[in-house]
C-alpha cells in the first residue's frame, strides 16, 4: 500500500508528515511525498511593455526580467528539495523506511489525478502557503483535490494528536455509505471507538440504513456508540466534537442531497473549515 502526503512547506507540514507516519503504520504503507513548484500566476517576462519606454530601455528591462525569472527558478527548486528533505527526516524520525520524495511542475490541483492513481490514501494539509489564516480560509488547492480524488483524502488538522476515537456522520448517501465499506474493511481505524451520528430528522428509511452501518462497523470488531440529533448538520457535528473531544471526523465529501454537480457539499466545507481535528473524506 502506498500514502501519497502532498505538502507545500506550509505550517501544516509537520502535522502532514506524522498524520502520513501515523496512516502508514497502520496500513503498513509506504509513503511518497509529493511537492509541486507552482507556476507563477504572472509571468513578468510575457508582460506587454510596447510603446511605455524606449527599445533600448525596454530590451534592457526584458534582459534584467529573464535573469531575475531564471533566479527565481532557482531559489524554488532549491526550496522544494530543502522541503523534501524534511520530509523524508520527518518521516524517518516517525520510523517510516519506505519513503519516496519528489518534486514536479504544476499546479497539485491539476496534476492530483496522475500522482493517487497508485496511491491508497491521500494526506493534505487544511491550508497551504495561500491560505488566510486570520479568515480561516480553505486551501486554494484543497477543495479541487477533494473532488479529484478517487481514495480518501485525509485533511490534516495544524498538529497531530493521537487518534484514539472518530465520529463518522453519516446521512445515508453514497459517499457515507462508501466511509462506513472502508472503515470497516480497512484497518486504517481499528481499535478506535466509532460514534455513528445522524443529523436530521428520523425516518424507517434511515434508520434501516443506520442499523446496517452499525452491524457492519460491529461485525469489523468496532465498538459503537449511534448518536441522533435534531438540528443544523454542521453546528451539531461541531458540537459532538468537541463536547465528546473526538479525535478524527469521518464523513462523505458529498451530502445526501441539495448537491451541485463537481461541487464539494457546504456541509464538508463547513466542518474542514470549522473542527480543529483531522477530518478524512470520501466522495
């Protein structure tokens, strides 16, 4: 099995890099640790400078332009590889042996695609480099690799904890229904305590639905708690984790309805957003 930690050197990469240790422990995976240099957004050397200076002046400035991009090359290739090989010390110091680094051009939001195929779990950070902190924006990457991913992508929380339990919210939705199939056929969470939480309003349809998910979850040798509440799905699902101080959020990238097609469900973002745990997503 292979865990493809995607990391940008943000804030988050340390916790990227012992949430990846943690998942390849468990998995008895290898981990490949993916940097991006990221394109930039404005070339300097393409820019339109005809009729604003002389051509002297202008072939002078374009020189100085190509040098100054050429530097800038440079320093980031530098940059990546020192990320890379923090990585790799990070990782061997969490006693992962397996470990493959590499470094690529493009953007991760569009190159995602080619890199999970071989791997089983994709771990990333909630915010990169871009991100507002102060506002509490997602990851400008982030949303587009959720949609992408075929494997479940584990979002890392700003510092790792020990994951001893996980509340898996779940809606009766295909992506739910596809988190309770792997948690109970993987053994990424064995040993943890599920609590199974419902939101919304009771009906036999679900309440089928929740039965069969809590005898597949006990029939793995899970323990579990069903939890049912009354209310907005994330306000209640924030509140379950912090009142029972869960360790890990599990649940669908997609809700069970009121979705847009290519579009991650407002509740998914809502709680990536609001939790200060790991939060791992299936779509």
């Amino acid at each position: 099995m292979n865990i493809l930690a995607c990391t940008d050197g943000s804030q988050y990469s340390t916790s990227i890099y012992q949430h990846a240790a943690w998942a390849a422990k468990q998995l008895d995976a290898s981990v490949h640790v993916l940097h991006m240099l990221n394109p930039h957004h404005e070339d300097p050397v393409k820019a339109n400078y005809s009729g604003s200076m002389g051509v002297g002046a202008r072939t002078a400035l374009l020189n100085e332009l190509v040098e100054l991009e050429a530097t800038r090359a440079k320093i980031a290739q530098k940059r990546g590889q020192a990320i890379l090989e923090d990585a790799e010390s990070a990782l061997k110091a969490e006693g992962i042996d397996h470990i493959q680094a590499d470094q690529k051009h493009g953007k991760l939001s569009d190159e995602i695609e080619n890199y999970e195929r071989d791997a089983d779990l994709v771990v990333i950070g909630k915010r990169g480099n871009n991100a507002d902190f102060e506002k509490g924006h997602l990851g400008s990457n982030l949303e587009r690799v959720i949609r992408s991913c075929q494997h479940p992508v584990l979002v890392a929380s700003r510092a790792f904890a020990p994951l001893n339990n996980f509340v898996l919210a779940f809606d009766g939705g295909h992506s739910a229904k596809k988190a309770v199939e792997y948690v109970a056929n993987s053994p990424l969470l064995k040993g943890m305590h599920c609590y199974l939480l419902y939101v919304g309003a009771a009906n036999s349809k679900i309440e089928a639905a929740l039965a069969d998910a809590e005898n597949t979850l006990k029939a793995s040798g899970f323990e579990v708690t069903i939890e049912h509440r009354d209310g907005e799905p994330e306000k209640v699902i924030a509140e379950v984790v912090a009142d029972d101080h869960i360790d890990l959020l599990v649940m669908g990238a997609y809700g069970h309805s009121h979705i847009r097609h290519l579009i991650v469900g407002s509740t998914t973002s809502a709680m990536i957003r609001e939790v200060k745990i790991p939060v791992l997503l299936f779509r």
